[in-house]
C-alpha cells in the first residue's frame, strides 16, 4: 500500500495558522474592499446556486432524504434573495454613515462560520457584502452537502479570500485556536460555549444561532385548519422538525385540545398519507444518534402513552413518522431539551394566559409563535413573552424577511443576521472625526481656573443660552 495512495492532507494547527496568515494578506491588500470584488463574489454565488441547483438537491436529498421542493424553496431560493437583496442595496450599505460623528464602517479581516446545509452560505452573504476574508466550515454531521460545497466555494469563488475547511472535532479545533476577527456559529448550546471559549481566549466576537424550545400558543376562535397547516408547515415541513425555529411544543387550552388535535390529524394524512414513514415529503433523522434520541424522549415512561398520533418508527432507514404527544408532563425529558425533530408535545392550560408564565419559565426561545384574533392578546405576547423573534398566525416565515434581524437572546443565541443586519454583523463602525487646526481655545489647557470650568462646564453640558450666561459670567451654570 506504500505509496500507492496519495496521502491525505492533515489539517492540523499549523495549517491553520497558515491558512489565517493567508486570509489575513490578502485582507490586508485591500481586495476584498473594493466594491468591484464584493458585486463579484455575490454574483458568483449566485452563479453557483443556478448551474448547481440539481447537485445541491440531491446532496441534501443523500444526507436527510429531504424533499426536492423544501430544498429549492428553503435553501437554494432564499439564499440567491439574500444575495439579491446584497447586490441591490450594497451601495447605500457601504457610504460612511452621517452622525455627530462620522462613523465609517470598515471590514474585519477574517472570520470563519459554521452552519449544517446550503443555508449555512446565508451569513456568507454578509461576510462578503462587509468586505471579508473568511472560512466556512459546514458540519461533517451532513457529508455529502459539506463535500458540494467545499468544490463549489473551489470552483466558483475566490480562494484566496474565501475558504471551505471539512474535517470534524480535530479541524475545528485546530481552527478555533487561531485568532479570528469575528466567529459566527450555529447549532447547539454544548458547541456554543466550546466555541465562546476559544473566542474568549483573544476576546473575539461571535454570533450565535443557536435554538432551544420554541413555543406555539394556539387560542380558540381562529381558523383551526389554517393554522394547523401552518404549524405543519413550520415543523414538519422544515426538514421534519429538524431546524433551529420549528416549532417544538405547542399550549392551549384544555377546552380547545381535541379540536386541535382533530385538525392536526385530518391535515397531517392529507399532507403525508396514511403511511407517512413511506412519505417523499419527509425527511430523515439526520444520524442514527440523533435517531436514539428522539426514541428515548418517546420512550420515557411518563410520556410513551400520551401519543395520541404517529410514533411509528424505522430505525434502519432512520425515519420516524410526525408524531403528536397530547398532555404531555413539564418534568418530562421531552419537556426539557429542544426536540430538533418530529415529536410534537402538547401541554394544557386552564387559560390561554397562563402560557406566558409557562413560557417565560424556561430558556428563551429562538422563536415564538402565538394563533389568536384577539388584538389585547396579541399585543400582552409581543410585550411579555422574551424570545429571539415573534410570529402572530404563522411560524417560521420570519426567517424569509430580509428587513427582520434574525437571532437568538439568551440561551438560543446572540448577535443577528439577515439582509442588512448580515452586512452589519460582520462590520466593524469605526468612529471617525476630522478636525483642523483652527479654533484652538485656551480653556481646555491648564492652569484651569474658576473661570474655564464654568465655560467648559456649559460647553458640555448646557444649552446655548447657559454657555452665553458662563462666558458673561452671569449666574451658576
């Protein structure tokens, strides 16, 4: 065998640390500044996107069996009406903003990012738009998606700004050891404070998109089939509940329950048919560990009898049909992790209320969702309820408004993205004030006396009339 096979290239701590001296050159250059190379590198990616959209389908489709359409749709769609947005306004973004002060907003030099699927190029988006040199790593999680898009980034983008780095455990930390301008991460919270941790270390900045128990409220008196297609839609819809913002519980009352959970069957066979599990509509659970998950949370004693719908399972092809756990107990496992799948509990309350308390009682979620016509209660939600963003008779679509910030609070994250908070997120707005040398005054220089105090007193603090009342010497300031 000696010989015989080309070594495979080690990714260790030296290679990156060479690999961020290199961004940092060219960063240092002044190439990725220029306008010119930021319209460039927005138009190659969606270059990519349009000549790749087939390969990138069935990327996804090898590592999640996910449908065709939510690929299209969810990952390679928004992604081009991110750079869309990006290429329009990328203008208007980049002029030095008029303040008091001048600010003028200038790039960082490096950043690296990490994100599961295609929808990991979105804070890409950004990073370019801000005249970055960056790297990509995609999860290993996803083999085949992560494999595309380090040959497509080869292909269709500047190496010498723009890198993708693939590996596991090892690569990453080799890559969090170096120090970065700015980390944006997405995924859990156990990976989070690993990466907070290495950032701290040369006080780097990050972003976070992480996730946590997203709540759905559902009140009585609403359009029950519209809504319960939207709840579909958001969670099993959404890479079968496998996404940060899908819907991970939902609180109605004890009244409304057997209404909703009618609904919700009616529309879930009419969605994925009697047999969902043989459904191309679905997605599978991305890996057997997170497959052994999911059954523990359903088979937790507290919890295995209160399926009201689904629960079939097919461990070999990793596959586990929209299930639906009705009165489901707050100490249960299910209740206290994020779900990040197609188990969907739901708790009862004796009053619609009542769901603010249970909500706010938890880790802040990355996303809340609230079903009412009732304007009073819609406004107490908005105001009371702490999450990372807010829908009113939806879930999930907040996340296609480029004009929204798009991010966690708390324990579901921090930092946003999206549009132009994208640009913003990987910008730094450096104070900038020009003076000349005229209308130097005595005042500001020592000896100080009785009389400088007061005046610059007034110049700092006071209105026009007060700073004339100083320089007179007329009165306290």
């Amino acid at each position: 065998m000696a010989g015989s096979e080309e070594e495979k290239t080690v990714f260790d701590m030296e290679a990156a640390s060479a690999l961020v001296k290199e961004l940092r050159d060219t960063c240092a250059s002044g190439k990725t500044r220029s306008y010119e190379w930021r319209v460039t590198q927005l138009k190659c990616l969606v270059k990519l996107c349009d000549e790749n959209e087939k390969e990138i389908a069935d990327a996804l489709r090898q590592d999640l069996s996910k449908p065709e359409f939510e690929s299209i749709v969810y990952e390679i769609a928004m992604l081009k009406n991110s750079c869309r947005v990006a290429l329009k306004e990328l203008k208007h973004w980049i002029v030095p903003e008029k303040a008091n002060t001048p600010l003028a907003v200038f790039p960082a030099s490096a950043g690296i990012l990490s994100e599961p699927l295609v929808l990991s190029l979105d804070p890409l988006v950004g990073a370019i738009a801000a005249g970055n040199a960056m790297v990509l790593k995609p999860s290993e999680i996803a083999p085949a998606t992560s494999s595309l898009l380090a040959k497509l980034v080869m292909k269709y983008l500047d190496n010498s700004s723009i890198r993708v780095i693939e590996g596991s455990v090892a690569e990453t930390s080799a890559l969090l050891e170096q120090k970065w301008d700015k980390i944006f991460y997405t995924g859990n919270g156990r990976v989070a404070r690993i990466v907070m941790t290495a950032a701290a270390k040369h006080l780097t900045p990050v972003l976070l998109e992480l996730g946590g128990k997203s709540p759905v409220v559902i009140d009585a008196g609403i359009n029950i089939q519209v809504a319960t297609r939207r709840i579909i839609a958001g969670k099993w819809g959404c890479n079968n509940g496998q996404a940060c913002i899908s819907p991970d519980y939902i609180i109605t009352t004890k009244d409304y329950a057997s209404k909703l959970v009618d609904t919700l069957k009616i529309e879930l066979e009419r969605f994925y048919g009697k047999n969902p599990l043989e459904s191309k509509g679905l997605s599978r659970i991305v890996n057997s560990n997170h497959f052994a998950r999911l059954t523990k949370l359903l088979d937790e004693d507290k919890v295995s009898g209160k399926i009201v719908y689904g629960g079939e399972r097919d461990k070999e092809n990793l596959k586990i049909a929209p299930t639906i756990l009705l009165d489901v107990p707050l100490d249960s496992l299910i209740m206290n992790e994020e779900i990040f799948g197609p188990l969907l509990p739901i708790i009862l309350v004796n009053k619609i209320e009542e769901s603010f308390d249970l909500i706010n009682a938890g880790s802040k979620p990355l996303a809340a969702y609230l079903f009412t016509n009732n304007k009073k209660l819609k406004e107490h939600f908005v105001m009371s309820v702490s999450a990372g963003g807010i829908v009113i008779n939806d879930t999930t679509v907040h996340l296609a408004v480029h004009t929204l910030p798009f991010g966690g609070v708390g324990e579901s994250g921090m930092g946003a993205y999206h549009g132009k908070f994208s640009f913003d997120a990987f910008s730094h707005k450096k104070a900038v004030l020009y003076r000349g040398f005229a209308g130097d005054v005595a005042i500001r220089y020592p000896p100080y006396t009785p009389g400088k105090l007061r005046i610059m007193k007034a110049l700092i603090v006071s209105g026009k009339r007060n700073i004339i009342r100083a320089v007179l010497g007329w009165g306290k300031v």
